[in-house]
C-alpha cells in the first residue's frame, strides 16, 4: 500500500521476475503491454493477453493480462493484481473480486490504495487468507507550491497540464501553443514544403503532448514517449485524469485547470484520492514533483489533499506488519481499525459470469414454460417481457434484470452497476435469434455507445446470427480514400475516434467467436492505421473554437458514396444552442481574489 510513485508496484514485479510462475493482472492494456515486455527483457517467456489481442509464447512460466482476462483455473506461484482500489468501482470492479478471489497462487500481491485495505482484511477473514501489509511512502517529496499561475506563459518545460473535457484539452493546448510562439520557431525559407511565403503565416508549432481517455491506446503511449523525450519540439503535457495510471511520464510539475469533472452522476469535485492520484504523477523516481493550479481557491483545496500522502522524510521507508494470520489468533485479534480522513472503500463489485447467467435463464425458460398461464397473465403489466413473445427467447437484459432482483449477497459486495449493459442491450434488443451467450458477449463487450458505433454492433449481430460469418463493412479497408489522405482536421478527430472504437469491439468479439469473426488480421492493420491517423490530428491540427465546433456536423459531409459507412452519424443536437457557453477559454490572465 502506498502513494502514487512509491515503488510498490516496481517491488511485487520483483517478486515476479523471481518466482518459477507468476502472473501479472493490469487494470489498462498499457500496463499489460509493459510488464509484459519488462518479463521478456528479463528473459523470462510470457505470454501476453488482453480483450484486444494474445501474444502466446510456447513454453512460458508467466502471464501479462488485463484484469478482466485472468485465468483462475491455472496454479501460479506469484501474482500481482495492480490497482487493487478498482475493487470498488461499480463498473469493472467485478473483475478485481474475481481476481481476488478466484486466483490460485501461494502468493498474491495487492498494489493500491490504503482505503482498500479494511475490505481487503475482512475478504482474508472470510477466505482464510493469511493478510501482511507492506506500506511505502513515496521516492521523492510531492510539493504543493505557494502561488497559483496567473497566465500560461508561467509554465516551465516538463508541465502537465490537466482539464476534464477533450475540447478544454485543445482550447489549453491552443492557447499554449500561441503564447510560447517566439518569431524564430517559423522555419527558414528552404525548410517550408511551399515556395512562397504563405506558410510563415500559417505556421504553426506544437509543443504540447495530448492524452485524454478516449485516445487509442498505441496512441497515448506515443504521446507519451515525445513529452518524456521532448521530441519534436514538446515541452508540455495537457491531460486528463487519464495520467493517473497506466503511463510512465517524467512529469516535473502538475498544474490543475480545474478541480471538477463531469461524470455518469453529473458534474462534481475530485475527491481527495482523486487529486493525490493525478498530483501523484509529478516527480518520478527520486526527482521532488511539483504541484500547483490556475486558480487560487483550486490549490487550497490540493492543498488540504496533498498534506495526507506519506512522503519521503530524510529516508524512503517501507514497513511491514501481518494484519491477519487464520493460524495466530493474537495477531487477528489485536488488528486496530483502520481510520483514513475520507470514505473507507467497504464493498466489493460482483458480475455474475457468463454460465451463471445461462444456467439461469435456462432455468427460468423452464419456469415460463411450466406456468404458461401465469406468465401470459403477468406479462400484461411486465414492461421486461413485452419483447419476449418467442417462448424459447428470454432477453438477456430481462434475464439480468431478474438475476439482480432476486440476488442476495453479504454486506461486503454490490452488484455492478448494469444501466450501461441495459443501455447496449436496446441496440440489439430486436433481433430475436441472438441466444444468452451471444447477447451476453455484444452487452459486455467494451463499446462506447454513439449512432455510428450502435449501427456497428447492430450490423455485426445481424451477420453473426443471419450467416454465421461477421465481415467488416464493405468501407473497411485500405484503399478508401478517408484512410489515405494527406491530411486530416481536428473536426474529424471524434469520427476517428469512434471508427477505431468500432474496430476494438471487432477484434474483442472475434476472441468470443473465433470462428465466425473471419476478418480480424484486416481490423488490426485498420486499428494501427487509425492509430497513426489520430496521432497525426492531435499533433498538427490547431483547434478552433468557432469553426471546429460549428462544422462538428460537417465532419460527416461525404465526398462519395464509399465513405457513407463511417459518416452517417446523427448531428450534435444542442451544439449550436451551447455554443456560447462552450467558447469561454479559461480566464488565466486575471488574478482571482
């Protein structure tokens, strides 16, 4: 247990390397990808698997995975589960339980958050795990700085910036950009590709790295790799909390633009262990990191948070103490409470998984057929079985809604939070020929529902259940012109975006159904495609508030009937209404009271 650059991860890793078998379960496919790497550096064979891809390697003692793709049926020696606060997240916490519980090893290291830590113990007392806790505190000391900036020509090279809203990111990454402009950044004559004059006035130089959530993998790590390098000419950083894991960046100094953010609950301030993870980041390895914001009230408040994290004192300390021993009933018994200045996290998230549901909707098919009568009387006033007019179709969400309202767990679990399965479940609820697991696969499956991506999945499905066989769409490819141009906007970023996410759910989808997903090779040359295609807009494109926002819409003008497939989307309701409010820049020239 420990702060954010603490060293606790790098030392249950070590225990890794060491152990004869070890596995190793990532909350991001990014860390999956590193620890991955770093076993095979340290010539030791694993074998790497996410939702997205698997890397098997003949032979091999160890595995990388995302957390939602640990094996439990397998013996390991050593295993590592990362980010073990997750736990509690009513999304994908599930995955952190079934790690948890699930996992065969001698070992199991739990890297996070102190605030887990009372569930962790009371989970041990029910499994009757032996519990020891190792407490780091952080390599090098977190500064909160005494003055907040006033403009962004205070910002020192190593700067990461940090907003809540992809448009602030590049309203921030503008804004930036023109102050640090200087007259000799404008190339010389021979260097421009043109023979006039015409780009010394258009030019324009970045000097900013971008990551934010929605940004493909692939690509947030190359943006990671210029700010750490300062390659091509970066100096900055401007994120979102999508820093706080997953990427080693050499930040010096994490600047706040804002302390709130909008979430599934609406808009609200970070929480504490929200601000100390993101500020966390600054000061990798033994450097001191810096912390500061744009707005005065902003970092009394990181003030107040940043006081509580265990930071270095003359020497880097970590302790050691058994919290529960089922066999040494003294140490059990003398465990004192465990007391934090905020929310203790005191359940863990619960799924139920794939045969578990089949077996119960099994199950209550023979019951609708055993009482017929009695169902046709209560399906009158059932909204959840007006669709199910095929007796040998049960819906999956109506199968879980079921599952949820007759669930009994202990006090020390939740069920998942399952609006955002419902809200999936309504883009396929109409095909009737999907079975539980197939429509359990296309609800889970990791796609963030628009138009575009909605009208994807649908047309997966139809194949999958129609022909057995699932193509891309006919535009998926090489040769169309929209993958091929010399140049991109930023207006076209969010169509990109939504394409690659496309491209993800088809490549996860083809590992459930190996067979029938026939074009997965083609999906992952268009995802690294994209890849680069994204990479290229968030390097070169400058965001402008007026046009970029009124031609969002226009992001989807075709200039031929091929390109139909990735632009037929739903215009932005409301844009236009809100643009007034959308083009307020952040007031960083005025001192606030």
């Amino acid at each position: 247990m420990g702060p954010t650059n603490s060293g606790k991860t790098n030392q249950a890793i070590q225990s890794l390397i060491k152990a004869k078998t070890g596995i190793y379960c990532a909350p991001l496919r990014l860390l999956a990808w590193e620890i991955g790497d770093k076993l095979l550096n340290n010539n030791i064979k694993c074998t790497l698997k996410t939702g997205q891809e698997c890397v098997e390697v003949e032979n091999a003692t160890h595995y990388s995975c995302t957390i939602e793709m640990c094996p439990t049926t397998t013996h390991y020696d050593v295993a590592v589960i990362d980010e073990i606060q997750l736990i509690s997240d009513p999304y994908r916490g599930f995955a952190w339980t079934n790690a948890f519980l699930g996992l065969i090893a001698d070992e199991i290291h739990l890297c996070g958050d102190e605030r887990a830590l009372n569930l962790i113990y009371k989970l041990c007392e029910t499994t009757g795990d032996k519990l020891i806790k190792k407490t780091y505190t952080r390599l090098s000391d977190l500064v909160v700085e005494d003055n907040h900036l006033h403009s962004v020509s205070q910002l020192q090279k190593g700067d990461c910036i940090v907003s809540f809203s992809k448009k602030d990111i590049f309203k921030l990454k503008n804004l930036i950009n023109e102050k640090s402009f200087k007259p000799q950044d404008i190339p010389a004559d021979d260097d421009e590709e043109s023979g006039d004059d015409s780009g010394k006035n258009n030019f324009y130089r970045n000097k900013c790295a971008v990551i934010y959530g929605s940004l493909p993998p692939e690509t947030k790590k190359q943006q990671a790799v210029l700010f750490n390098n300062f390659d091509k000419g970066i100096k900055y950083l401007v994120a979102t909390d999508a820093i706080g894991m997953g990427l080693n960046l050499n930040i010096k100094r994490v600047i706040f633009a804002s302390i709130s953010k909008r979430d599934a609950k609406g808009h609200r301030r970070l929480t504490e262990y929200e601000v100390r993870q993101i500020a966390g980041r600054a000061g990798r390895s033994n450097n001191r990191g810096f912390v500061t914001a744009f707005k005065k009230h902003d970092l009394e408040y990181i003030r107040t948070c940043c006081s509580k994290t265990k930071h270095k004192k003359s020497k880097r300390t970590i302790k050691e103490q058994i919290l529960y021993d089922p066999d040494d009933e003294d140490i059990s018994s003398n465990y004192p409470p465990f007391e934090v200045s905020e929310t203790l996290i005191e359940k863990a998230c619960l799924f139920p998984p794939l045969q578990t549901i089949i077996d119960f909707s099994e199950a209550l098919l023979k019951f609708n057929k055993n009482n017929s009568s009695k169902i046709k009387k209560e399906k009158k006033n059932s909204e959840d079985d007006k669709n199910n007019q095929n007796s040998e179709y049960i819906s999956f969400a109506s199968t879980l809604k079921k599952f949820e309202l007759l669930t009994n767990i202990s006090e020390l679990f939740f069920v998942n939070d399952l609006q955002d399965y419902y809200e999936k479940h309504k883009v396929i609820e109409d095909i009737k020929d999907a079975d539980i697991r197939t429509q359990y696969y296309f609800t889970i499956c990791p796609i963030k529902l628009t138009s575009r991506t909605a009208q994807h999945l649908l047309f997966f499905l139809t194949q999958l259940v129609k022909f057995k066989l699932v193509k891309l769409p006919q535009s998926f490819h090489l040769e169309n012109k929209i993958f091929m141009k010399n140049s991109y906007k930023l207006n076209e970023l969010t169509m990109f975006e939504e394409i690659y996410n496309s491209l993800e759910v088809y490549v996860w989808l083809s590992y459930k159904f190996e067979k029938e997903f026939i074009e997965r090779e083609l999906a992952k040359v268009l995802k690294d495609r994209l890849s680069k295609i994204i990479e290229s807009i968030i390097q070169h494109s400058k965001f402008n508030v007026y046009s970029d926002l009124r031609n969002e819409e226009a992001t989807d003008s075709v200039e031929s009937e091929e390109d139909n497939e990735f632009t037929n989307s739903n215009s932005l309701k409301n844009k236009r209404k809100l643009l007034q409010e959308d083009l307020q820049f952040y007031d960083l020239n005025k001192e606030e009271d």
